[in-house]
C-alpha cells in the first residue's frame, strides 16, 4: 500500500461523513413540530500522519485546521487546533468545528465561494491545501427557509410600523387568506357573469365579490392580502405586488413595485422595485431600478440601477449609478455616474463621481475620489480622495491620483504586457507591439529603490534593463533619445551618495549646441569628454566656466593640474595574458605598423616596441631593466644583438675613463703584485703580465674582485668594501652545476656524513643579526631554490604561497599534482573524525592526549552521513573527549574541531596577522612586478620577520 509523504485525506470518506451528517440531521425533527435548526455545523475529516521516515506516528498530535478563501493566502478564514489520536496506521477522524457549542460559522458557505482547507501538524509546515467541493455547502441547506437566519416574517413590516396616510383615504385590508382549509372539488354553486368567482372551503361557489370584468377596465370589489395591495386610485400603469408596495402613489406613472413597502410613497414615474423596502418614498426621481432590501432608498436621483441590500440606499439626488452587491455605493447621496460590481463596493462614496468598481470591497473607503478604476476583490481599498487612479487587484495608496497599480506584491512575480505602456511610470508612449521585441515586461514590487523595469525580459539586477534575442542587424537598435530641442538631448546619472554625490549628463548638442556628443561634469560645470561634429576627440579641453579648447587632434587629452597628479593622463590596463598593446599605424605609402606596451611580446612582464610590418621585435625592456636592442631575451644593463656605433665622444666606464677606440688583444696591467696567500704568480708591476693560479697555495685572502675554479682546502676567506662573492663560472651555453659544496663522507667508524653549515655574521648593538639568503638565477622563469630531502625548520617559516609537489597518481610518469596549503591568520590545529552513534543516539568522541595541553579556543562542525538528525554537542571538550548527541542509533555523523596552538613556543613566537614593514623595506615590494612597480623597487629579501 503507498503511504502519502507525511498526511494522507481521504477526500470520499470525507464527502460521505459530510452527507451522513447532514442526512442525519435533517431527520432529527419529528413530522409536523417545529423545532429551531438541529443541524451540526460540523465536518467530519480523516487523515494519515507520518515519520519523517515514513513509518506511520502513532501516538497524540496536536494539528490546526485551517479555512482559506485561496490556495495561496496568508489570512486563515477560521481556524482550530485538536489533539488527534492516530491508529497503528497513523490515521485519525475529527470533526471540524466540534471545539466550540456553535460548531463551524454557518457564513462560511453562505457567499458562494470555494474554500481550501489547510492542515499543519504541530510545528511541521502546512500541507498542501485541500479544495472543499459540494458537500460542505450543503450545511447551508439548513437556512434555505431564512435570511440571515431569520424568518421572512421578520422582514415584514407591521401597519404601525410604516408611515401613516396623510392624503387619499386608503381601502381596509383584511388579513386573510385566500383559501383556507383543503380544496374540495365539490357542487358548483352560482355567481356572476365575468367576475372572478368565490369558493367556499368546499369548492362550491359562494359569489362573484372579488374582481368583475368590465371590458377594458378591473372592478376590485374586495380586498386581496398581498396582492395588488395599496391604492385603491391613480394611474392602472404600475404594477405592484407585496404589502403596502407602491402605496400612496399619487401621480407616478408605469412603475412597477414587488415586495413590502416597495416605492412606497412614491410619485415619480417609470421606476421599478423589486425588495422590501426597495425604493422608499422616491418623490421625482426616474428611470431608477432597484432590487434589493432597502435599495435606493429615498433616492429621488435618475437613471440609477441598484441590485444588491442597501444598494445606493442613502443615494439622494446622484444619476446615472449602478449598483450590484450588497451594500454597494450605500452611503453616496450625490456623486453621479459610479458603477460598482461587488460587495460593499464603492461603499464609502458620498460626492465622487465616475469612479468604476468591480470586486468585493473594491474601492470600499473611497469617499470623493472622481474617475478611479477598481478591479479584483479589495482592489484600491486604500484610496480615500485620489483621483484618476487604476487598480487591478492591488490595495493602492491612501491619496495618490494619476497612478496604475497591476497585482498584489508578494503574489505575482511577473507580469507580461505585450502593446503600449502610456503614463509616468514607464515614459513610453507610442509604441507599437512590433517595436518591441517580445513585448514589455514589467516586474511590480513595492515603492523605493526595489522598483524594476524590463524591455524584451524580466529584469533581474538591473533596475532598468533592455534586451533583445534579435540577431539580424535589427537587433543592434535597443534605445534612442531623440528631440527637435535646440538644448539637444541629454541623459543624466546622478548619485546622491555622500562619498561624493555626483552629477553627469551624456548626450548630444546639449553643451555648446554645435552638433557636438559630450559627457558633461553638473558639480563642477565642466565637460569631461568632448566629440565635435567632424570627429575630433577632447578629454579635458573643455573647463568650467566656459574656457573651451577645441581639440587639436583626432583624440586630444589634456589636464591644468600642476600637482604630482598632474601627470596622470593616460593609462591602458588590461588583465589578458597577451598584455595590453596601443597600435601606432601609418598607411601612408612608406607607413609602417608599430605597437607599443607591455607584456605583449614574450609575455614575462617586458616593455616592448614592435614592428608589426616586419614581425620583429625592435626594444624590449625586460622585468629586471635589462635593454635589449634586437634581442627579446637582454643578458645585461644593455644587451644589443648587432653593431653598437658610437658617432661621437667615446664609451665611459665605471672608473669614468672614456674609451675613444677599439682595444687589442693584449694590454697593459699594472698595480698587480703576488700577495702571501692569493696564490698568483708570474707577472711584475708593469708591462705586459700574465697570472696564473698556483693550485698548491691554500687560498687565505681572495678579494671579492677575483673568480676562482679550484678545490680549497682549509678556510676561504673574502673581504672587500661591498659584499664578498664567490662566482662560479661556466662557459658554453649548456645548463649543468655551476658551484658544489660537499660535506665530507663519513669516517670508517659508520658516523654520519659531514653537514654543510651556513651561518651569517652576528649582530653589533641593537641591529638584527644577519640572514642568509638563498637567491634562484633569473629568467623566464626564474630558477628555484631545491632541498632533495627532509629539510627542517627550528623557527618561524614564512612564505609567499606553498603547496606540496607530488607525482601525479593518475599520471605518475607525466604529470604533477600540486595542492596548496590550509592556512590561517591564527596557529590553528585541525582534527577530524567519523563515529557512529549508540541506541540512545549519541557518542563520546576520544582526542589525543595531548590535545587541550595543545589547544584552547575550540571551534566544532558536526555533519549527517545518509540522513537528516539535529545532532548537537552535549557536552564541549572536557578531558580530552567531547560529547555528540540528539541523533538516531546507527547515525554515522562526521565531526570537526579546530584549536588555536598554546604551548609555550607558540605563545612566544606568535604570529602577526599584519605588521608594519622595516623603515629600510618601506616603499619596496616582495615582488614588485605584481604591483606595476619596477624591478629596482624590490625588497631585500634577506630580512624576514623579526621575532
């Protein structure tokens, strides 16, 4: 058997308990006694409740019942909550309305309308809800025979009750009826020739004393109850039917009265009632139709129509109403020209005229407001004075005129209106459907900033937002302002944010009215960006106050500002791996192609120059400063692939002497003497000289100056007024190891192999003591610093970014995996873990030893494996263990807990979140290329955080 997700209504069930209850009750009173109404305004439901598993509850539930006019409002009609017992099957049976002696408001179902009902099972969300069909209304059944629950007797007036004659004395009434007793078809007795007979309680006829026939007229001889009841004079055109209808009409004419006390006192001709009451002591007025209880009551305006109780009752002198609905324009007295559909619509109108009403309470407060528009139940239930308004089913706003509401915020979320859009909300007029490419689309919400507008599609983000889904050159035509104005045609963006408010307006003609586009700065009365009419461009040739300079050039920029910023002109900036270019292109017939920018010609953060007419490179500037001249990969300060010619005055060198002419292959050396221990020989003072290294001599004093290849035993000493170096030197073009230090093997004894160390110099005073820096060979790319090994840190360790390097698992042979570090502003430990919950839903969660003398400031993540349980911790971290509970048994839940470090390294070498630099690094960068910076602009990197 399928089990419903988590309620099940038996809608036969239901229809049949509510057929047996009303069956039931209608047989409850006994043939020929009269008894107050006995039928139970109950209905009786059944229902299913299941688990979230889909097991079937069984146990007692609370849940609330609910009537609603929709399926979709917010706003219960009627409401109850029972306890409900459910079965080994989770099902149950109530009766709603049973809580309460009088049971379920019979008014309910006296209106017409369907109704839903809605079930909610304790704190569970409502379910869907249920139309009630048929049956249900039947409860009404019970006051077929009443109005409002009152017998029709109670309406009738008694003859104290209504005013007394005053002119025409009136014929007696006799309260009997026709007929009494049963019909006997029995002798027939005598009477007079064409007149209506008159039957005794036998059948037999008595006399001819009600109504003769005269031929062209009717002789009332008698008195008929209710029957062509009242005046016994006046004009035979009107008709009426009820007790005192059309009674003291003096002069009125082709009227016609059904029901007590319909157009009575009325002399105005050509009007019809139909209601008691209808149409009461109407004087002069005419063409008026009035159906229903105490419609137009009193009224002496014209050519009103009123269906409806109390319709257009207190209307006094307005025309041209109508009215349908119970109290519908109840309370105008003179504004002509109304028409309401509905329920109390237009009930408040006193004066207002051509106002428009169709729906339950639509315009119901509106009191004077004149040509409003109402349609949909409540529709414009707000408006009290406005004029000119529309509304479809939308509330409307207390006193706004000239406005168009279309659907209920919260309930439509689109809506489609294919055609024209006329008014101030949309400033479109005269548009036809075809100019707009899928129709106009409008989104309503409420009033401010959330107000959205959409062209061709539903807008999303955007407050104003045109789209199209033509393709064809069509397609390219979304938006244009056009105007005959001499003042040319202007858009303005102005926002009034206070970090600054700001004021521009782009358009055409509208600056100097020279055919000119502009884009022009309100605040400061100046035009930003400036297009004349034959194509110039000007950025900055217009200032305020009308100090205008054509643009000279086909882009012309320009700036007054004499400070550091002053030189901001002009920048190109793009994020494309390919660089950002600007192309400088002649066609004339010696023309050539030229491209200027950066990272465009090797892609390794160069500047470039180069010549597209000949696909070559002609400068480039490297990352590091290098020049090249006819190379895009510069060696040197300036590296030049070709001849260099010096034209005139020589070359200079460091030691500022100039070279005027190409050397030699031999020279002249002098100041060169063999130092003790610089194991150099050969050679005198002057002349010329040639060195060699004497391998046998333990170097001791080698001058940062000197490059040697050669193994050296004992210590290698270097000193010089700059940084010592050691440059190893290879020649030929192939890569291969340039300098090795090697530790010494280990001894015959089995020891461990000679370490290498680095130490750098300690410090004098209060100054840092010195770093060591390991430095990769530049490039594209640059060279890496390799540790084959374990490498161990006994500090702090700081980096740019980190990931680990492994050969790739699904590729070992051809490919690395890389995953890059978790990281944190705080020393933050991570432990994690699956457990299983026991039979009373939880579990106790075991961690390391160590941890709480390792961590404080705990942070927990709980997570359901397989199903959905508010699993929560029981008890925090408490002896190395927390507790897991509020599951069910079997749950696996996984869990998650992080601690911040607090040993006693970690509180003493507490990582900053952020710091200051040194006064040496500020102003320089780590890696000054990512900033737009350069290279000469980088950090030393040899001085790290200081602890």
């Amino acid at each position: 058997m399928r089990r419903c997700p988590s309620m099940c209504f038996q809608l036969p069930g239901l229809l049949l308990a509510l057929l047996l209850v009303a069956h039931a009750a209608a047989g409850q009173t006994a043939p020929g006694v009269t008894a107050s109404p006995t039928i139970p305004h109950v209905i009786q439901f059944s229902g299913e409740i299941t688990n979230a598993d889909g097991s079937p509850r069984v146990d007692v539930v609370g849940v609330r019942f609910s009537l609603y006019g929709d399926s979709k409002s917010t706003a219960a009609l009627w409401q109850e909550a029972q306890n409900v017992i459910t079965n080994d099957q989770g099902r149950y049976t109530v009766l709603l309305g049973s809580t309460t002696t009088d049971g379920l408001p019979i008014d309910l179902f006296s209106n017409n309308e369907a109704h839903w009902l809605g079930v909610q099972v304790e704190q569970q969300p409502e379910q869907p809800r249920i139309l009630l069909v048929a049956v249900p209304y039947a409860l009404k059944a019970g006051d077929a025979q009443t109005l409002g629950g009152k017998p029709l007797s109670a309406f009738v007036l008694s003859d104290s009750a209504l005013p007394a004659a005053t002119s025409a004395p009136k014929a007696s009434v006799a309260n009997q009826s026709l007929i009494r007793g049963p019909l006997q078809l029995g002798s027939v007795g005598s009477g007079s020739t064409n007149a209506v007979a008159k039957f005794d309680s036998f059948g037999n006829v008595v006399g001819s004393t009600l109504v003769s026939d005269l031929g062209t007229t009717l002789q009332v001889l008698g008195n008929i109850t209710g029957i062509l009841q009242g005046t016994t004079f006046g004009d035979l055109t009107n008709a009426s039917v009820g007790n005192l209808a059309l009674d003291f009409n003096i002069s009125g004419v082709n009227n016609t009265a059904m029901g007590d006390g319909a157009l009575y006192q009325t002399t105005a001709s050509r009007n019809s009632a139909f209601g008691s009451l209808a149409m009461v002591k109407n004087t002069s007025g005419t063409d008026n139709t009035a159906v229903g209880y105490g419609a137009l009551n009193e009224s002496t305006g014209n050519n009103n129509t009123a269906v409806g109780s109390s319709a257009l009752s207190s209307n006094t002198t307005g025309n041209s109403n109508m009215a349908i609905g119970g109290f519908a324009l109840a309370n105008n007295t003179s504004g002509p020209a109304n028409t309401a559909g509905g329920y109390s619509a237009l009930n408040q109108n006193t004066t207002g005229t051509n106002n428009t009403a169709f729906g339950v309470s639509a315009l119901v407060n509106l009191t004077s407001g004149s040509t409003n528009t109402a349609l949909g139940s409540n529709a414009g239930q707000n408006l009290t004075t406005g004029n000119n308004n529309i509304y479809i089913d939308n509330p409307g706003v207390a006193t706004e005129s000239n406005v168009i509401r279309i659907g209920t915020v919260g309930l439509q979320t689109d809506t489609f209106l294919t055609g024209v859009i006329h008014g101030n909300g949309s400033e479109l007029t005269n548009l036809p459907a075809t100019a707009l490419a899928g129709g106009v689309t409008v989104v309503p919400y409420s009033q401010g900033a959330s107000a959205k507008f959409g062209l061709g599609n539903t807008p999303g983000t955007f407050q104003f937002d045109v789209q199209n889904a033509d393709t064809s050159a069509n397609g390219a035509n979304l938006f244009r302002i056009q105007t005959p104005s001499t003042n040319g045609a202007t858009m303005h963006f102005i926002s009034t944010s206070s970090n600054p408010a700001t004021h521009f307006g782009f358009g055409s003609n509208f600056i100097l009215g020279q055919g000119e586009f502009g884009i022009y700065d309100y605040n400061s009365s100046a035009a930003r960006l400036w297009i004349d009419a034959i194509g110039t461009v000007g950025v900055g040739t217009f200032g305020g106050g009308g100090n205008f300079t054509r643009p000279a050039y086909t882009l012309d920029v320009q700036n007054t500002d004499g400070s550091g910023l002053g030189q901001h002109i002009f920048r190109i900036q793009t994020p494309s791996s390919f660089g950002a270019v600007m192309r400088l292109v002649s066609t004339a017939t010696n023309g050539r192609d030229w491209g200027i920018g950066t990272n465009f010609v090797v892609g390794a953060g160069e500047f470039g120059i180069y010549d597209y007419t000949a696909a070559t490179n002609r400068l480039l500037i490297s990352a590091a400063g290098n020049v090249g001249i006819g190379t895009t990969a510069p060696a040197a300060t300036l590296d030049v692939a070709g001849n260099l010619k010096v034209r005139s005055g020589g070359i200079t060198f460091p030691d500022n002497t100039v070279q005027t002419t190409a050397g030699t292959a031999s020279g002249t050396i002098t100041g060169v003497t063999t130092a003790t221990g610089s194991g150099l020989t050969g050679g005198a003072s002057s002349g010329n000289v040639s060195l060699a290294v004497d391998s046998t001599v333990v170097r001791t004093n080698v001058n940062n100056a000197f490059s040697v290849s050669q193994t050296i035993s004992g210590n290698l000493n270097l000193n010089g007024s700059d940084p010592a170096q050691i440059n190893a030197v290879t020649s030929g073009t192939a890569a291969g190891t340039s300098l090795t230090l090697n530790g010494g093997a280990a001894g015959s004894g089995g020891g461990a192999g000679g370490a290498i160390r680095i130490t750098a110099g300690a410090a004098s005073g209060p100054s840092a003591g010195g770093n060591i820096v390991l430095t990769p060979g530049s490039g594209t790319p640059n060279g890496v610093v390799t540790i084959i090994g374990n490498a161990s840190v006994s500090g702090t360790f700081s980096k740019g970014a980190g990931s680990f390097k492994i050969d790739d698992p699904l590729d070992p042979a051809n490919k690395y995996l890389y995953h890059s570090f978790v990281e944190s502003p705080d020393m933050k430990n991570v432990y994690d873990g699956v457990v299983v919950l026991d039979k009373r839903g939880e579990v106790w969660v075991q961690l390391p030893d160590y941890f709480e003398a390792l961590n404080k400031d705990f942070r927990y993540q709980l997570t359901c494996i397989g199903k959905f349980a508010p699993v929560y911790i029981a008890q925090e971290i408490s002896g190395n263990r927390f507790k897991i509970a509020g599951g069910r048994r079997g749950l696996q839940v996984s869990w998650q807990v992080t601690g911040i470090r607090h040993d006693a390294y970690a509180n003493a070498h507490r990582i900053p979140g952020e710091e200051e630099k040194p006064a040496a690094e500020r102003g320089s960068y780590l890696h000054p290329e990512l900033f737009v910076q350069p290279h000469s602009q980088t950090a030393e990197p040899s001085q790290g955080r200081q602890e």
